[in-house]
C-alpha cells in the first residue's frame, strides 16, 4: 500500500508541473472541428476501447436475433427478471477466479464499494439468495462489463449482451442441466449461423482426473484455468505454463495431457469407467454417471449428435460444481465473405449448487444450473453475413399525393 501511494503522489507531482507550464501557453484558436472548447484542445471524439456504437440496421439486426432468443426462452416456460448493473464489490469478489482482474472498479459512492456486473449468474444467485426464492426457472438479456482484450472481428468487447437462460430449484438429477442444452441447440438453430458442436464435460470428473494426474488438491483451480485456454491455445503453451508458472511437474502434465485430448460420446463414459486410477476416485465415477444420464436425456431430446463429451473443456469460473458445457462454431459459420469473421464459443454455462448459499442469510443452497448465450458473436457473424442490407422500420404503406395542398387529406388516410 504505501509503495502505491508513493507512486500515486509521484504521480500527482508530475500533473502540477504540467498544469504550470500549460498556464503560460496560449489558448488555441477554435478550428470549427472536434476541438470545441479550450479545456478540450485536442479531443479526438470516439467510443471508448472495446465499445461501439450501433445504427439503425445493426440494432433491428441485433433485435430480430434477441426476438428469436426470446422465443426459445419462453417456450420453456421461462419468466424474466432485472438486476443492477452494478452490484457491491463484495458480491462479486471470489466467484472467477482469475478472471476476477476483469472486472470494472467503480469509485467510491458514499461509502459503497462498487463494480460493474461481471456476468448475469452472480448477480441471479445474489437475487434467489436474498429473495428466498427456491424455484424459478428464468432468462436474463442485459448488458455486462470486462476490461478483456477487445477483439472485434471476434465479437468481443468491454461492453456486449448477455442472454441468460437459468433453473434453479431441486429437480430430478440431470433433468435441467439436459433442458439447458436443448435450449441451446434450438436457438443456434433458430438463428442459423452454421455447424455447432455443445461439448460436454463434469467438474467432479476434472477435478477427479486432477487427482489421478497427481496433481495436489490446492492447484486444481489454477490446473483448470490453464486447460480452460485449450480452446485457443496449443497444448505446448498449456503445458509450459502449467510446468513453468503453475508448478506442476512435467510428468503431472504429460498425464493430464493423455486425458484432455479424449472426445466422444457414451462409449467414451464406458472406457473411463474402466480406468484404473479414475475407479479408485469416487468423485470421478459420481462425475461419470451424471455424464451418462445426460447424454442419454440428449438422446431423448434428439440434440445426441448435437453434443461431444470432451475432457479439455474446463472453464475457468469458480463457482461451477457439476456438468459444464460450451457451444461452439464448426468454421465456415458465414461463407466466402464472412471469412475474417472467427468467433469460437458462442454459448457456455453449467451447474453452480453452492453459489446461492453465500447470498442466503441462513445459509441455505438452491441448486441452480444455467447457460449463457454469447449474442454479440452470433451478431457478428449474422451482420457480415447481412451485408447491410437489413430493413431498420416496419412501415409497409406510404401515402402521396399528385398535386400540393393536400397534406390534410394525407394525414387524414
């Protein structure tokens, strides 16, 4: 602390010096361009990084896709809510683990620590916590905040929608967490942006392969946000940083490598059943029934080829406890086009049990499971493949007239 300080008075020494010189120079001449005022000499007007502002196509766009979303969320018998976009800092603190570096500070309000909302989840949970509430079944479409790494031709920004769909209460086992999926397969469907695979994977299960890896218990979170980057980082990176940064032993690696690469469906839950060092782990074999209902209710719900069980899926979110899955992109989602435009996953989620209980004043746990859909994606890749033409009004009659004069009779029709 006191070296922060040191810097910031430092800091602060820098900024008279600069206010002193700047008093003797001369106000500059208005230049009838961005620079209106003397306060502001040099303004270059944009949004800020990693936001963006959206015309009339983009929004009805961005709106007939929300439309759709919409829809799918209330075939299911989804109710919606609202929560603050900003929540204390404490509410959100501890719940992403790494990721918490993301999340917007906001200054001190009398008194109150606060931050913008990092996702849609945290704050849900905060709601059904305080509210007492032990069954609802809800979406949630908003806007949240990250200081990530803006990547635009990605769809990812500081600033994006959110559409939460959400079940908590206590319900037959797997039975939610199968409907979250389906929910996901109908709207990709619905929108059409292309191939999609939802990988499927068990928190019980990694952690149990972490076990058998040998890797010590307290390292299983940071374990998890290395293989977390898989998705878009080679295996050698992982591994040198799990080797390197995280600590772990190469031979620790090399065996969780051997597991992360297995993908498949329920012929993949039969051999690791039969593994040697996961049958001596309960938690694993408790991860793999659960993973065998689920795929046999996605057979029933006609998503089976829809669905992967991969064992590289992680992420990285703290407060997971059980199934986790991730829909992503099977390339060429737009065509000869659209090529530039990559987005990856478009959808992620799962089980969070015990998330709720650090909200309720007594303590109490509401199971909850959830998916989250990454709509900015989806526009991305719906606008390029748009090409600006979009209609941005609904009015389908105009009224004219041959001669002047008659705008009364117009208005009248």
């Amino acid at each position: 602390i006191n070296e922060e300080v040191q810097k910031l008075l430092a800091l602060k020494e820098q900024l008279k010096q600069c206010t002193v010189e700047d008093a003797g120079e001369p106000a500059p001449k208005p230049s009838g361009g961005n620079e209106t005022t003397p306060g502001n000499r040099n303004l270059s007007l944009k949004t800020p990084k990693g936001t963006r502002d959206y015309g009339p196509e983009s929004m009805a766009l961005r709106q007939r896709v929300l439309d759709q979303v919409i829809r799918v969320f209330r075939q299911h018998g989804a109710e919606t809510i609202d929560t603050p976009v900003f929540e204390l800092k404490e509410v959100l603190t501890g719940k992403y683990g790494e990721d918490s570096k993301l999340i917007y500070d906001l200054k001190d309000q009398g008194g109150e620590i606060l931050a913008l909302r990092y996702d849609l989840t945290v704050p849900f949970a905060r709601y059904v916590g305080m509210g007492n509430v032990f069954n609802i079944k809800r979406y949630h479409i908003a806007k949240v905040y990250r200081r990530d790494n803006p990547q635009i031709t990605r769809g990812r920004y500081r600033e994006f929608y959110q559409c939460d769909f959400d079940i908590a209460g206590t319900y037959d086992p797997m039975l939610p967490d199968a409907e979250c999926v389906k929910v996901v397969c109908e709207i990709l469907s619905d929108v059409g942006v292309g191939e999609f695979v939802v990988k499927l994977n068990h928190r019980k299960l990694l952690d149990g392969m972490f076990e058998a890896c040998g890797v010590p218990a307290e390292k299983f979170r940071t374990a998890c946000s290395s293989v977390d980057k898989l998705d878009k980082t080679p295996w050698e990176e992982v591994k040198r940083e799990m080797v390197e940064e995280k600590g772990l032993t190469e031979e620790t690696v090399d065996r969780i490598g051997a597991y992360v690469t297995l993908h498949g469906g329920p012929e993949l839950v039969d051999r690791l059943a039969e593994d040697e060092k996961l049958k001596q782990i309960p938690t694993a074999m408790e991860g793999l029934e659960d993973m065998r209902l689920l795929l046999q209710y996605c057979d029933i719900f006609q998503v089976a080829d829809r669905v992967s069980f991969d064992l590289s899926l992680a992420r990285g979110l703290d407060y997971y406890t059980g199934v986790i899955y991730e829909a992503v992109l099977l390339g060429g989602a737009g065509g000869a086009e659209e090529e530039e435009v990559t987005v990856g996953s478009v959808a992620g989620g799962g089980r969070y049990d015990n998330l709720v209980g650090m909200f309720n004043p007594k303590r109490k746990q509401v199971p909850c499971v959830g998916v989250s859909i990454g709509v900015e994606r989806l526009f991305s890749i719906i606008e390029a493949r748009a090409g600006g033409k979009t209609r941005t009004n609904e009015t389908e009659v105009y009224v004219a007239s041959a001669h002047k004069g008659l705008h009364l009779k117009r208005l009248e029709i």
